[in-house]
C-alpha cells in the first residue's frame, strides 16, 4: 500500500467526503466527517459496519461478491487489497469519477445496510 499522506490519497478522501454527503440522511448511515477512522483512513458506514473507505487514491466498497466479480472482469475494479489475497466481498473502484463514486456507494449501502 501507498503511503497514506499523498496528496492522491487526500484527494481520494476529500472526494469520499463529498460524495458521502448525498447519504447523509438515510438511517444508519455515519458519514467519513463524523465517524471513526479505518487503519488510518476516512471511512462510511451504515449500522456500525464499513461500507466504504478510501485506503489509497482509490475508493473501496464492500459489494456482494458476484458484483465484485462482474467489476473486476470488466475492468471497472481492482481485486483489494492488491498486496495479499483479495477479499471477496471488497473491490477498489478505478474511477474517479463523482457519479460512478456515488452509484457504488449507493451499491454499498444498500448491501451492507441491508
């Protein structure tokens, strides 16, 4: 892993941070600004459970693991963590696009707060 004080891990937090905001009224959700911190880095949750964080210059969501595998064979995501065993259930977003960013944690919450 990078280390986390890059400024393309600043700016993947900050963007966490932004687009989290969208969800801040759904039950259960606390946004990365209010919430703990996760192995050094901004995290959401629902429920008392990580939906997503931004561990590097890249969002990671926990998905069910058919749709992790769906983004991983279309080159949407990245097996996570990339430095050990991939976890089956967590996929690292290649984009960095505000929208996609929103619509995987819209996946995310749904699933994990589900």
């Amino acid at each position: 892993m990078t280390e986390r004080s890059t400024p393309a891990h600043a700016a993947a937090e900050a963007r966490l941070h932004a687009v989290s905001a969208a969800f801040a009224d759904l039950p259960g959700v606390v946004l990365p600004t209010a919430g703990r911190r996760h192995f050094g880095t901004a995290t959401l949750r629902v429920h008392g459970r990580i939906a997503a964080f931004t561990p590097e210059d890249r969002l990671v969501v926990k998905l069910p693991a058919a749709r992790v595998a769906a983004l991983l064979a279309s080159g949407d995501g990245l097996a996570f963590p990339s430095d050990r065993p991939p976890m089956r259930e967590w996929v690292a977003i290649v984009s960095d696009d505000t929208r996609v960013w929103h619509d995987r944690l819209a996946e995310s919450l749904a699933y994990v707060g589900g």
